[in-house]
C-alpha cells in the first residue's frame, strides 16, 4: 500500500458477500444494456422512458486548463464518438462550464440530440430559481433535460430543501411544469444517509448521482446502501467518482489501471456513468471502453475486487467523503465555510 494506505482485515465471508452482490448487480447491469442509435450502448433513465449513453460528458473537467475553443473541439470529437448525456453544474468554473457547453451546443446545432444535465446549488426557493434561470440563459436552451439538486451533504439540506414557505424544491416543481427542465434528481457523494433523507421526502425522483468505484464497494457506502434502494423504486442511477475524484487516486495510489476501474463501475446497474475527461486522449478511451462493452462476469468482478480488497484508505482514495474534507459545493462553502469547499467533480 502507499503513504497512509493500510491494509484492513477482510475475511473470505466479507469478501464473498460483496462479491455475491456485484455479481448480481452485473447481470442486472447487463439486462438493462441494448445498442444505441449513436453506436454507444445505452440503458434506461429509470421509469422516465428516457435512454442514455453508459457514459456521460462531465461538465467540470472539460474545460480545466483548456481554452474555450479546446474545450468545444473535445465536446465535439465526444458527441462524434458517441457520448450524447452532458453533465455541468451551475457552480462549475464560475458559470464558465456552461457557457461554454452552450455554445458548443449552439454551433454544433447539437441540442436536441444531446441529454442535457445540470447541477443547481441553492437550497432556497428564490436561489433556486434565479440559478435555474442562470443555467438556462449560459447553456443558451430553452429547456434542460435534467436538473438535480447538487451535493446533497450539508447539515439540514433536506430541511431547506422540502421547506414549505422558503424551499427550493417548490419552486423546482414549478418550474418542471412549466417546462423548464423535464426531470428532477439530486446528487451526492459524502454519506449515503444523506441520499437516503432525501429519498424520504415527498418527490418522484427520477435520478440520484452518487459514487461508484472498487473502493466504496467493500464498505457500507453507495454500493450496498443505496443501489438497491434506487432499483426498488426504479430511480435512474448516475454513477461518478469511477476513479476516486480529482487526479484519479484509486489507480494512481494503488497502480491500477483506470479501465479496470471504470468497467467495475459500468459493471453496476447504473444508467451511465459521468466520467471526467480533459483531453482528445480521454475522451476517445472512454468512448472505446462504452463501444464494445459488456458487464464484467464473475472471474472478472472476482479479479477486480480483489484489488481493493481490505484496503482502508484513510481518506486519500475516496477524499471527497471526507466530512472536514475539500469536496463539496463552493456555493454552499459561503454558508459552512471549513465543512466542503470543491465543486463537486
């Protein structure tokens, strides 16, 4: 192991379980799977009747360190490939993610054949829906396919949320029947208790974000907290974090290949997968891995769990799950300053 990486007693009886699980969730993965017309396969948005490619466009690395036009030409060359579900958050780069995806959207005449995703940061009703009308005029649509309530881990978010005089989910609702944006969902990535206070409250979700990865599927995290649950009530699931969040640390501290990392992750019964991608490089390896792709079987779920395998990684694998840690909203670092201060990425 590297640095504060500690190896972690795992039995056979654990290890087996979690095993037994994945190999379950790979068949389901692999019932939900059909071709698609972009030559990616593609799988339901839960009972929305929607079809997405099992790999997204994330929003936030698309444009880090690119220029706005490098940034256009790799959506670009992404839409070529195949991959039509974007994702971007009103928070990402200061609004820049989104202008830019704007008009590499309005050049490319690309909006009515991409699934478009974004993130809106404020809990309240009038934050709510001055942001929503901030992501519509810099993605420069009419209307966004999904909207989600982004990184769901603050003290009471919940509370605010669901709050009948001031909260943002009423105005949410009202803008989904206006047509503002056809679909409602929130995103996560620290606690799955989090995700499930939200799945208590009275809304008809129809996706939830969350990690997906070699690591968090040995604990009592996303995997086996929340995969169920979303299959139960039929709620589209978006996986994220495939390689432990910025900078990869899942294959760069524990020398696995990342597309071992990703496959574990599409392996899961998850309508798609974000994936962050900042060169014509990346790009064209994710869209190789979705091309051909078929969910792992059980000698090859049993190799990659393996890898990971008792591993207590003390925070450096998985640091967005961290509670004093980095990862979070920037918004929302205004109101608990010290708790999360990343965007969510």
């Amino acid at each position: 192991m590297v640095g504060n990486i500690l190896p972690r007693m795992m039995n056979n009886r654990e290890f087996n379980e979690v095993l037994t699980e994945a190999i379950g969730y790979s068949k389901e993965a692999a019932a939900m799977q059909r071709p698609g017309p972009t030559g990616l396969p593609v799988r339901p948005l839960g009972r929305t009747g929607e079809w997405l490619t099992i790999v997204g466009l994330g929003g936030w690395d698309i444009v880090f360190n690119n220029t706005d036009d490098e940034a256009i030409r790799l959506m670009r060359e992404a839409f070529d490939l195949g991959i039509n579900f974007w994702d971007n958050a009103w928070e990402y780069h200061d609004g820049r993610s989104e202008e830019v995806m704007g008009r590499a959207m309005r050049e490319g005449g690309l909006r009515d054949r991409i699934f478009l995703m974004t993130k809106v940061c404020a809990r309240d009703a009038e934050g709510f829906g001055r942001q929503l009308d901030d992501c519509l005029r810099r993605l420069r649509v009419d209307y966004i396919d999904l909207v989600q309530f982004h990184s769901i881990q603050y003290p009471g978010d919940s509370g605010r949320l669901f709050d009948p005089e001031n909260g943002g989910f009423r105005v949410a609702s009202e803008a989904l029947r206006a047509g503002k944006f056809r679909y409602l969902g929130f995103t996560g990535h620290m606690d799955p208790e989090d995700h499930l206070t939200m799945m208590a409250e009275p809304c008809d979700w129809a996706a939830v974000q969350m990690p997906i990865n070699l690591v968090d599927a040995h604990k009592p995290g996303f995997q086996q907290r929340m995969l169920a649950e979303c299959r139960r009530r039929d709620i589209g699931v978006l996986g994220m974090k495939s390689l432990g969040g910025n900078g990869g640390p899942i294959p760069k501290l524990l020398g696995i290949d990342g597309e071992i990392c990703r496959r574990y992750a599409m392996s899961m019964p998850v309508t798609s997968l974000v994936c962050g991608v900042r060169t014509a490089e990346e790009v064209r390896q994710t869209a190789r891995i979705a091309r051909d792709f078929i969910p792992l079987g059980e000698e090859e779920l049993a190799a990659a769990l393996s890898l990971t395998r008792g591993v207590d990684d003390q925070g450096q694998l998985e640091g967005f799950k961290v509670r004093e840690g980095e990862f979070g909203c920037a918004y929302f670092s205004k109101i608990y300053p010290g708790l999360s201060r990343q965007p969510d990425r």
